[in-house]
C-alpha cells in the first residue's frame, strides 16, 4: 500500500513489443496489443475548467493484467461537496497529493506504446490531453477505444436499459463494482472489455481495425468488402477500384497499399462521393511501385487512361491551351490547344481557356501588336481598327509601321514568353498604380488576375522547358532506413524507377534501370513526352533536400531573368489585394524586378 497522494504503478512484465498508435497501421490482432484501461474523477468541471482528482489505470494484454497505476491529484481548486459525497475524495485528501504536471510523465510513460481504453473516451482523454498541451508535455497520437461507443453497437435494449459502467457492470459480472474511484472504475472497465471482445469476436472482430470499424456507423455492406484488402501488399503503389463489369471507378496512391485501401471500409472514410463508389465497387487491383514518386506518377497516367468518374482531379490532360505567336507577315497572339513545328513562339500550357486569355490581355498591354485576326500581306492596306484610334496597336493593317520595326515589338514579345517577362511586369504595375490612384480598385484587381496569370504561366514553362530539355537525368535520394531511392528521367518523363536496402551498392541498380529505361524520344514543346502534371511532380521531386545528380545528359537551368524571381512578390501583392477597398490603394506596390540571392 502507499499513502494517498503518491503515484503507484506496477508492471510485472518483461518490456513489450510496441503497438502502432493509430489506425493507419491496419490489421494487428487483439491478443497482440497492449491496452491501457483509464479512468479519471474530477472536479466536475469540463477540461480548462475543471481539475483532475484521481487517475487510475490498468495494463492489459491477452487477457491478462500486467500493471495498474493510481494516484491521487491536487486539482488546485476547491472540490465541490456534491463532488466529494459522489467519489468519496476530499480537500483533504488531496490537499498534499502531486499536482497534475507532477503525475502526467510517469502517466505517459506508463501508457507508453498502448492503445488506451475508456469508458465515454472523449471525457478522459480529453482531460489528460488538455492537461498535457497546457504543461507542455507532447501528447502521443494513441488509438482509442470507448467501450460505452462499442457498448451501444453490441448491447441490445432487453439485455440492458442503457450502456452505463454500473449497467454493464452487473450485465457482465465484473469481478470489481464500480464506485466512482478511479482504479476501481477501471479495473470494471477491463472485464466490461473483455465481454464485449467476447460478443464481437463471434462476429469476426479479430484485429484492432475490425474492433473500430465495428464500433463505428459503417453500413454492414462496406464493412464486408474489407476482403478486398487483403490480398494487396505493405507497400507504396497504385490502386484502382472496379466494378463488376471491370469497369474502373477511382484510382488512388498510396504508401502503403493494404493500409489506405482498407481505411476505405471504415469510419475514417467520411466523403459521400467514395462512399458511393465503395457500395459499387466489387475489386481492388494493386500495382506495386518501386517508390512513392513512381505510385503518384503511376496515378496521373493512369487517371489519364481510364478517365474515372469518381476521381476529383482533371481528367483530361490532353485538354491544354497555349498562346501563340503566328508565323505570318505580321504576327499576332492565338489561342490554340496544340503546339506545333512551325518555329512559332509559345507560351503554356494553360489549365483553363479563361487563364489563357488573362496572359494574353497582360501580353497586350506590354505590347502594342495587333489584335486582329485578319490576314495581311507584307503590304496590307486595310483600314485601322477602334484599338489603333486609343493608341492601344501599331496599326500595321493600314501600312503605318513596317515589317522591320513591327517585327522589333514581336521580337520582345517573344522574349518575355520564354527569357524575360520584366517588360510586361512593368507595364501591368504602372497600369495597376495609375487604377489605384484614380481609386478603381476592381479595375486594378483585373490587371493584377493578368499579371499573375502571365507570370505563373511562364515561370510554370521555364521551369518544365528546364528539365524536358535533359535527354536523361539519373537522381537518387537516400531513404529513412538507409537505402536509396532511384530515378531515372527522359525529357521529363519518369523512364524508370527503383530501389536499392541499406548495405547495397546502388550504382550497379541505376545501371540496370538505365538499360531497361524506356526510351523517350525528343518531341514538339516543353510537354511533348509527359503531362504537365507529371513533369511538376518531377520536379518537386528532384528539388528537395538530399537529392543527388548521379548522370545528366543536358542542361537543367531556368533563365536568371526569368519568370521565377517574380513570384514571390507577386504572391504578396496578390494576398494585400484582398484587403478592404479603403486600405488597397497603399498596399498597392509595383511588381518590380526583384533581386536575386
């Protein structure tokens, strides 16, 4: 025995093998976890109201007790009577018991490695996490099972009138009666656990996941097609729902393809639309992936060929649109939705026809070209348009400009698609600044939707003509457990992938991978041999930290001058506009050349 007020907690076993702390690590059976059985009194008052009493634990696994932890808790605040009558702890008691910042470590370290069990969990944990954050103590991300919550599922009216801990009590005849003491409530817990372990392994609950997709609101139907599961490996992939008539629904990625697929039968899956595709669904098909690269570009291909219907993300790659400068005696803007071998300059791809046309108001506003889309000779004699009256177009179609001196506007234009967009940057600022004085702030707001359109689109191409340029680019990137991640990349286009364990050469891999790589062959644009998506999940990838250039054949570079120095001024000049009118006019800077560290 101790005295009241100190921390008591025995373990009579040898150390114990850790158990995953959520629910992402899918399918560990019942026998094998360690739970702690957790019960707390308080003042009466919810969490950052009230105080913690008492806590009383006990460790269980296969069935047996292995350790208990109890003390009581100065909860630093008086103890209501009603309180004190009901748990049958007083002021006095606790007046020279540990307060909670004293007693929370040795309880997280006794819980350590656990799956906690309580009855009405959330009141519980909600303290001693609440508790925990306030004394600046890292709360684990523990698995939790409420045993009041399974109770409600498996408990039927006649067997008993309501899921109290004293009902479930005498349903099941627990060795302990509960009193509204910490360690004996608990200690009631364990048995009212194991009873319900009973009921609801006849039903085939046999792991932890089973256990909480039971005790939660999952249609019997999605929790059956579980099986669909089992046959897919721990490992990153691919993983495409079908119907029966082998119809492809959704096609998702992952790094572990059991686990995510089998969250898809439980409570964890909360979004309507998958719920109804899981209904339909009748087969998983898994493929394997070297790395977690390989499985989101695997994904994008294959969103792109089987086109999905319960897939959110663009399923038409193929539907892109480009501006163009024309090869013609005097060239011009187009929108079009191909490039071409015509020695045109381009600028793209855009996502939507409505962003195309914002890059291209930004483009005309930079540069006086015509806008027309009338065919003209190298002599035209046509008469001027309504733009050539405001001073806003050169006016060739009436022979005032020649050849030459019109084909110095276009010469810029072209620059600024793919090298330098600063003249345009600077055109749009000083149109922004001079809507701003006049105090036209929605007039303003559409140059500035221009300008971003514009420069995000360039620097978007810089960046993809940057490595599509590269006839290969080999990469690796050390792994967490010490192997390597292995990339091989053709024009932008992942050829190969793989990956080597800890301990092993991976020279002689990559070697393997770059002899049965598939060839990619040189092509028309910067996204000639992979989407756009694909190439920026490319880059992403060869930009973060550890990555290490192993071969290159070409040169992977963006210009100094280019699009990409602008974007963070632009992001900032973008968020100021969304202050209230009143205060845009000061916000309102121009988007100048910014310099380069």
């Amino acid at each position: 025995m101790t005295s009241p007020g100190h921390a008591q907690a025995t373990d009579s076993t040898m150390p114990i093998r850790g158990v995953q702390h959520s629910f992402d690590d899918l399918g560990t059976p019942l026998r094998d976890i360690t739970f702690c059985v957790v019960d707390l009194e308080t003042t009466g008052n919810p969490p950052g109201e009230g105080g913690i009493t008492e806590i009383g634990a006990v460790k269980v696994r296969a069935g047996e007790v292995v350790g208990e932890f109890q003390t009581l808790v100065n909860p630093s605040e008086t103890i209501p009577p009603f309180i004190a009558v009901l748990t049958g702890i007083t002021n006095s008691m606790v007046a020279t018991s540990p307060r909670i910042e004293s007693v929370l470590p040795a309880f997280l370290e006794f819980a350590h490695g656990c799956v906690m069990v309580a009855h009405n969990a959330p009141f519980d944990m909600g303290f001693l996490k609440h508790e925990s954050l306030v004394h600046g103590y890292d709360w684990p991300d523990f698995a939790v099972v409420d045993t009041a919550l399974l109770a409600r599922r498996v408990i039927t009216p006649d067997e008993a009138p309501n899921c109290k801990l004293g009902t479930l009590a005498k349903l099941f005849r627990t060795m302990t009666t509960p009193n509204h003491r910490a360690l004996s409530d608990a200690r009631a817990t364990v048995d009212v656990l194991h009873g319900l372990f009973e009921r609801v392994g006849s039903l085939g609950v046999q792991t932890l996941e089973d256990l909480q997709t039971y005790s939660s609101r999952v249609a019997p139907a999605v929790r059956a097609k579980r099986h669909l599961a089992e046959t897919l490996p721990h490992a990153p992939g691919v993983y495409l729902f079908t119907d029966d008539r082998g119809e492809v629904l959704y096609v998702g990625k992952s790094k572990d393809l059991r686990t995510r697929v089998r969250s898809y039968f439980t409570a964890s899956e909360t979004r309507n639309r998958i719920g109804e595709m899981v209904g339909i669904a009748t087969g998983v098909r898994g493929i394997e992936c070297g790395t977690p690269l390989e499985a989101e570009v695997r994904e994008l291909r294959l969103i792109a060929e089987h086109k999905p219907r319960y897939n959110r993300r663009s399923k038409f790659p193929e539907r892109q649109h480009w501006l163009k400068v024309t090869v013609e005696p005097f060239p011009r803007l187009s929108l079009v939705k191909q490039v071409r071998d015509d020695d045109a300059g381009y600028l793209g791809p855009f996502s939507s026809r409505k962003t195309a046309e914002r890059a291209m108001a930004a483009l005309h506003e930079a540069f006086p070209i015509r806008q027309c889309t009338a065919r003209m000779s190298k002599h035209p004699s046509l008469s001027p348009c309504v733009l050539a009256e405001m001073g806003r177009c050169v006016a060739p179609c009436d022979g005032r400009i020649s050849m030459d001196s019109y084909g110095e506007f276009v010469a810029g234009l072209r620059t600024a698609l793919t090298v330098d967009p600063t003249p345009v940057v600077e055109a749009l600022d000083r149109r922004i600044d001079l809507l701003s004085a006049d105090e036209r702030f929605e007039d303003a707001a559409v140059h500035r939707d221009r300008l971003s359109a514009f420069v995000r689109s360039s620097a978007r191409m810089q960046r993809m003509a940057s490595v599509t340029g590269c006839a290969e680019i080999c990469a690796a990137r050390r792994t967490e457990d010490g192997g390597w991640e292995l990339h091989v990349i053709r024009r932008g286009r992942l050829a190969a992938a793989g990956f080597t364990p800890r301990g092993t050469d991976p020279r002689p891999h990559l070697e393997m991978l770059r002899a049965s790589a598939e060839t990619v062959l040189p092509g028309i644009g910067p996204v000639a041999a992979a989407s756009p998506e694909e190439i920026e999940l490319i880059l992403r990838w060869l930009e973060l930290p550890g990555i290490r250039l192993v071969e290159m054949d070409g040169t992977w570079t963006c210009p100094v001058s280019g699009a990409g120095r602008h974007l963070t001024r632009l992001d900032n000049s973008h968020s100021d506009a969304h202050h209230h009118p009143t205060e845009r006019r000061r916000h309102m800077r121009p988007l100048g050349p910014a310099r380069v560290g």
